[in-house]
C-alpha cells in the first residue's frame, strides 16, 4: 500500500507516528507524502484543548476530502474520548495503536531490512517514546483519561531503539513521553530502573551526539539529576510546565508543588547547567482565576526569566473536574490574559538569546531555504535557540558551531564556522 501518515498536537504523537513509518516502511509498504497519492491515510489526534479537538475533527474531514478512495484510520487521544461517530474506515484507541498495522493487514508477513525513511520524515531528530500514560489527578487534564496509568516502556527497547535511529543517521534524540519523569516508577516498571539511570545508559552505551528531554514534571527533579549534564551531549533545555505563578491557583489545579519549590528547581538548575533554557507552559483564565491572582502569576513568570513560554487560555475538557468548577473565566478575559502572557514570553525570550549575542554554540542545521542571497538555513543549538545562517555548503543533518551575533525575529542570526562541509 503506499501510507500517508499525519500526527497533531504533542511530541510524543509525533514519535508515535514515527514508529509507525519504521513500521510500515518495515513490511514492505511505500510512504508517501500527501494524502491524494495514498491507499491509507492514517491521522494521530489531539484533545488537550477544544482547540486541538476541533483541529482533529477539521483534519479527519480534510483527508477525506482530499482522498475519498482511501482507506481512513483514525488513532490518538481524540479518536480515545470523542463521543461522536468518525467518518473514519477504522478508529484504533490509543492501548491498540501499538499493533495498528496488524488490525490493518494482519496477513501481513514480509519483512525486509528497515529502509532509510527520513526524507519522507525530514527532521534531524528522533522522538522516542519512553513510557504512556500518567497517574497524577490535575484537575485540568483529560490526557491522563485518554492514554491511561503510568506504564514504563523496557530500557532494551529504548536503547534498541535509539541505536537503530542513530544508525539512520540522526544527530539528536529527545525521550518523549506523558510524564516523562515518572519513568520507572510504575509497579511493572521498576525493574527498568529510574528516568536518571536511564539517561545514564543512553549516555553510556550509545553514540548518541545529543540526547534532549521533552517535558519533564518540576517534582521529579532533585539537584541530583542536574550532575547528568556533566555530559554536554544531553541538552542544556529544560521544559518545566509551570501552568501557573499563584499558588492559590496550583492548588486548585492539583499541581504538586509551590511557587517557591519551583523558584529553588529553577535556581538549582542554572547553578548546576550554566546557559541551560528553561522554558515552560501556562494556563491563564483558570477557574477561579481573578485579577489579583493573575497578576501574581505574570509576575512570577516575568521573575523566573523562562527562555520560552508556551500560553493557553484555560480549556474546559468534559470529565475533568475543573470544566464544572465554580467561577469559570470569561472568554474574553481568557484571551485578554492570554495576550499579556504572551507579549510577556516574547520579551522574555529576547532578554535571553541576547545574553548569548557573540558567542559561539554548536547547532544541529535542520532546514534550507533558497533566497537571494543563496542557501538560507535554520537549526536549533542545544538550549533551543533558533539560529539561522547563510551557507552555500550543504549543512543538512551537521552539528556546526556557529557564532551568535543578533537576535531577530524567531531567533538568532549566526555565522558559520569555517570547518563547514564543502558545497
């Protein structure tokens, strides 16, 4: 069959997507890149929000728009909780999504050596899923209804697999998970070891060139943890979702920390990994959530100097306790804040890539665009700055050092070093 396949939302859909490539490509299937060339679109959903609901009921419709003869499989989070029919050939939940090839074709038996798939997935980095699910009760969250209890992936798998993407030839790994930092925690996990011994394994018994954390829970680190980035391939990025400055707040949110033991992970952080990123999410117009309250979050927030900060207007999810809590936000006061915060992150985010104007990081080049000026490319240095360049060598897929010398809009305009690749 030739497959398209399309994700939406987090990072952990997109490796879960990317594990279905391997697969596919595995059993002799061809990928293709647009829904209108395939026999099967398969789409990876979204229902964090109402707005990630809507996209992934918008998306269902496009595909079969776009393809009516193909075969339409819809998967993920949406596809879990949505109480309406799909205009879908097959919905997979998310406990099945694992073998969604099997429910496909189950007659399927060729196998062939796992082809290269990375022009048809063009990143530089891999997602690779470490664990599924969450047993925290935040009061905002339907993800934890739609993908489950805690449950732990085996490290042979991890290490398997993050042997088999770097034999593909990608630079960067980034462990992906729902909550990533409970890592071993859960009753058959613990023989698997914790989410520290794990880095320690990867770091040890891999060629990995660099290895970055998605979000990670601000309770599961200890000043401990911080001694792994003594290792420089594990990126200085840590994304700690705050979700709100006001204690008051995180209360009724069921969030299991204070705004001071987030101010003392903070400070430790940057005392142990100098020029690390913290970046992190914010929900504004809460339940509850009044002026004095929101005030003492945005200045929280403006306190902790976060590198990036990712804004949501509270989203009421049925089943979760928050959507019938008493004095839910306004709409218009919802977007109001959301505005504020987010002009807040833009200054924030410029204050610090302006501390690294003149330096010199390594980036991991991503993407080229042709211009006038010839070859224009983009990529990421390990504490998540964007930095684009110009460079007539093809720089896809390298780590180059590149120096930093002003920030412009999305990002930071850099120089490349002379040891770049020939053209």
């Amino acid at each position: 069959m030739r497959v398209y396949l399309e994700s939406l939302g987090c990072k952990l859909n997109q490796s879960e997507v990317e594990t279905l490539a391997h697969q596919f490509a595995a059993a002799g299937h061809e990928l293709v890149t647009s829904a209108e060339a395939a026999d099967l679109c398969v789409l990876n959903t979204c229902t964090v929000t109402h707005v990630a609901a809507r996209k992934s009921r918008q998306a269902t419709h496009r595909l079969r728009r776009l393809n009516p003869h193909a075969r339409l499989v819809v998967t993920g989070c949406y596809a879990e909780l949505a109480n309406e029919p799909f205009d879908a050939d097959l919905v997979v939940g998310n406990a099945d999504k694992h073998r969604l090839l099997d429910l496909i074709q189950p007659a399927t038996s060729f196998q062939q050596p796992a082809p290269d798939i990375r022009s048809l997935l063009p990143r530089t980095r891999a997602f690779v899923k470490i664990q599924d699910g969450c047993d925290n009760a935040c009061t905002y969250c339907i993800v934890r209804v739609a993908r489950g209890p805690q449950r732990s992936r085996p490290r042979d798998e991890i290490l398997a697999e993050i042997r088999a993407r770097i034999a593909e030839g990608y630079k960067e790994i980034v462990l992906t998970g729902v909550h990533v930092g409970a890592y071993g925690k859960d009753a058959t996990g613990t023989q698997q070891g914790d989410l520290h011994s794990l880095i320690t394994d990867i770091l040890t018994n891999t060629a990995v060139s660099r290895l970055r954390l998605s979000s990670i829970e601000p309770w599961d680190l200890s000043p401990e943890f911080f001694t792994l980035w003594q290792d420089h391939r594990l990126c200085r990025h840590l994304h700690l979702p705050l979700q709100s400055g006001c204690d008051a707040t995180l209360q009724r949110m069921g969030r299991r920390y204070t705004t001071d033991t987030f101010a003392q992970i903070v400070a430790a952080a940057r005392e142990a990994i100098p020029g690390v990123a913290i970046t992190t999410d914010l929900i504004v117009g809460f339940p509850g959530e009044s002026d004095e309250e929101f005030a003492t979050s945005y200045e929280f927030v403006a306190r902790m100097a976060f590198a990036r900060l990712h804004v949501f207007p509270y989203s009421a999810r049925p089943g979760t306790p928050a959507a019938t809590a008493p004095d839910q936000v306004p709409p218009a006061v919802k977007k109001a804040r959301a505005r504020q915060m987010i002009a807040l992150g833009q200054r924030l985010s410029v204050a610090f890539q302006q501390a690294f104007v003149g330096q010199t990081l390594e980036v991991l080049w991503e993407h080229r665009r042709n211009t006038s000026r010839g070859y224009t490319w983009s990529g990421l240095t390990d504490n998540y700055i964007r930095v684009i360049s110009t460079s007539e060598a093809d720089l896809t897929n390298t780590l180059l050092p590149a120096r930093l010398i002003a920030v412009t809009p999305g990002g930071m305009r850099g120089i490349v070093s002379n040891s770049a690749p020939a053209p």
